[in-house]
C-alpha cells in the first residue's frame, strides 16, 4: 500500500579565574510556562504588526534568566526561545532512544537546564522523529506548555515512509507547505507549533506563492511566525519582500568549524533585520572533537579553556564561542544522553574572554586575523 503524505510512518522498534554571568542576574530553575496565542488573539490574524524592514537592530535583546540558558527573542515580535536549543533529530537512532521514557527524560533534564525549546523537521528519522515526540508529550501532557516547538518543511526524502517519490527533491508549493505542517500538528499531537522553517533554499519556490500560505498558516493560529533554513541573504530578501509579516529566523550551519556566515554577509543581515539566528551543527557533528580526521590543536585549546573556565567540556566552550556573537544565535545541540546535555548547558554560564575568542578562531582558520 503506498503511504500518503497524511500518513504517520511507524517508529523503529582548575586555580584559574572563572568567567560567569554577573552574579546579580535573575536566575529561575524553573521552566517557563507561557500562553500560546491563536488566531481569535492576533491582531488583523497576524501575530507580527509590521515590516520586518521597520525593525532596528536594536531589537534584539536577552530577556528572564534561568539557570544555564538564558532566553531570547528571534525577532521583537516573534516568540522568546532559550539560548539553547534541543534538537529532537536523534531519537529515532536507536531503540533505546525512541522510548518514551528516554525521550521524556531527556526534555526534563533540557527544562532542568532552562532548555525550553525543541526543534524538528518533518524528515528527521525518516519522517518518524514528530511522531515519537508526540507519543511522549500525550503521555507528558503538562510540558505542552513549558517548551516551544519548531518544525521544518519543503525537503521530500526517498525512503519506505515516501514510495512515491522516485528522487531526493525539494517542495515548496502552498498545497505541500500546508500539508506538511498540518500532518506534523497530528504527529506530535497538539494544535499548533512556535515556529515553522522552510527547511531549505528552492529553486522552483514561487515567493508571492509561499507568503501567501505562510500568512495564512500564522492567522490560522498553526504556527505562531515563520522562517527559513539555510537561506543566503538575497534568498532571505526575496522572500521577506512578498510577505507582510517578518521571517523570524533563519536557521544555518554555525561552529568554530564552519564560520562561512561570519564573513558571507549571513549574521551581518541577521544583526540589521533584528533577527537572532539557529545554528544547527553547532559542533561540527562531533567532527570537532576527532584529532585524527579533525584538527588537533583546537581539540587540545578548547580543553584546555574547559579547564580555566571551570565547566571540563570542550563541547561548551565552543558553544560559548557562538554565544559570544553579536548576532546572538541559538545553537541546537543533538545529544540524547542527558547527562551531556547538562553538561553542554553550562554554556550560557560562560562569559568568554576576548582574547580567548580570538584564539579559538584562529586555530581553527590556521591563522592570525588580517
């Protein structure tokens, strides 16, 4: 039997001083519970009021503290996020990390670390990761409200779940965007996401097209904003100049091993539109941590600031590298093991050192800044 887009697919069976944030900050160990609108609430059915062009940079601001991750708004009228993210991506890898026990252990231990939002893509697992997420959350009903979702869409994988497609292919029609983003509410079983991606740049994509669904998906209350994936500057503009709501984010390869969107006019454009960035891949896929196929001696400074900085893991630091930019990006990390994800959280405790920056970015480039 050919299985339609509308279909579920069935889950797989130390003396160094220390560089922290003020101590007079707010710190909460609670998660944050918060409303999500729907379109009976949005003004004129849109949750943002204006041109993305009208907002300055000085948009972008941290607000409530928790206690390793800080929170953030992508956008002055978009939804607030944590400064970390969790991507959800894994879970299907394994059998031990498609329990539901597991998978709800790791979003306790993520709200533990003021980790409150969790990020998806319709494809993620073979186009089975939502729908073990959502098993969790209906049998976890009360963390609906403490965490945010974000969801992607326009990737069409080849695969048992998708027989009916002969080749790896992108989709961004209205019928497809909608589509997917209404089979993604059934999966992870709730009634609407914080943030819908397009997952990436298509060349057929029909922007006056898109920005009329995209606009009604956000007035229909499925999504509360929406955003892009991978998308270069021009890419993000052509887009943005057919919608009359802001894209939210744009969601890019960001690490100490992949700084292409530090000088290719990426974070440059997030900074002018107001618009903090996700950075998936934020440690290069666990490549960075690999001295044979990697790069020795980043792996040996950043575990030597693991240590200065008190928090013995490599994994932070480059976190906190990201952290540091101005762009203020959100980095996703994939971990299932709870244990590292705590771990990483300390990220946001660590408040980097200038210099120490600078160094990183030099060895990872292989040289000196110009």
């Amino acid at each position: 039997m050919r299985q339609t887009l509308e279909e579920v697919a069935s889950p797989p069976s130390s003396g160094a001083s220390r560089h922290l944030l003020p101590a007079g900050e707010k710190r909460e160990y609670a998660a944050p519970s918060h409303p999500h609108p729907v379109a009976s609430s949005l003004p004129g059915g849109y949750i943002f009021g204006r041109q993305v062009a009208k907002v300055p940079s000085s948009s972008l601001h941290q607000s409530s503290e928790t206690p390793m991750s800080s929170r953030i708004k992508l956008h002055r009228d978009g939804p607030e996020f944590s400064r970390l993210v969790w991507g959800a991506f894994r879970i299907a890898d394994s059998r031990e990390t498609s329990e539901i026990a597991s998978i709800a252990r790791t979003v306790d231990t993520c709200l533990d670390a003021g980790i409150t939002t969790i990020d998806h893509a319709d494809i993620y697992g073979g186009y089975r990761v939502e729908a073990l997420f959502g098993e969790m959350l209906a049998s976890r009903p009360d963390l609906r409200n403490r965490i945010e979702l974000v969801t992607k869409c326009g990737i069409a994988l080849t695969g048992p779940a998708r027989p009916e497609h002969r080749v790896k292919h992108y989709n961004s029609s209205a019928e497809h965007i909608r589509r997917s983003l209404e089979t993604s509410l059934r999966n992870l079983k709730v009634d609407h996401i914080d943030l819908l991606l397009l997952h990436r740049p298509d060349p057929l994509l029909d922007a006056a097209e898109v920005a009329g669904v995209l606009e009604a998906l956000v007035a229909e209350g499925k999504t509360r904003a929406v955003g892009v994936s991978n998308y270069t500057p021009s890419q993000f503009a052509l887009l943005q100049s057919k919608l009359n709501i802001p894209l939210a984010a744009n969601q890019i390869e960001l690490s100490v091993t992949h700084t292409a969107p530090l000088d290719d006019g990426t974070l440059d454009d997030c900074q002018r539109l107001g618009i903090a960035p996700m950075a998936w891949s934020p440690l290069g896929g666990g490549r960075l941590f690999d001295k044979e196929k990697g790069n020795p001696a980043l792996v040996d400074l950043l575990t030597g600031l693991a240590g200065k900085y008190d928090v013995h893991s490599p994994g932070a630091i480059a976190l906190a590298w990201l952290l540091r930019l101005p762009s203020k990006p959100l980095p996703i990390i994939g971990s299932t093991d709870p244990k590292r994800v705590k771990t990483l959280a300390r990220a946001g405790e660590i408040d980097l050192d200038l210099q120490d920056w600078f160094q990183i970015l030099e060895t990872a480039s292989g040289q000196p800044v110009p």
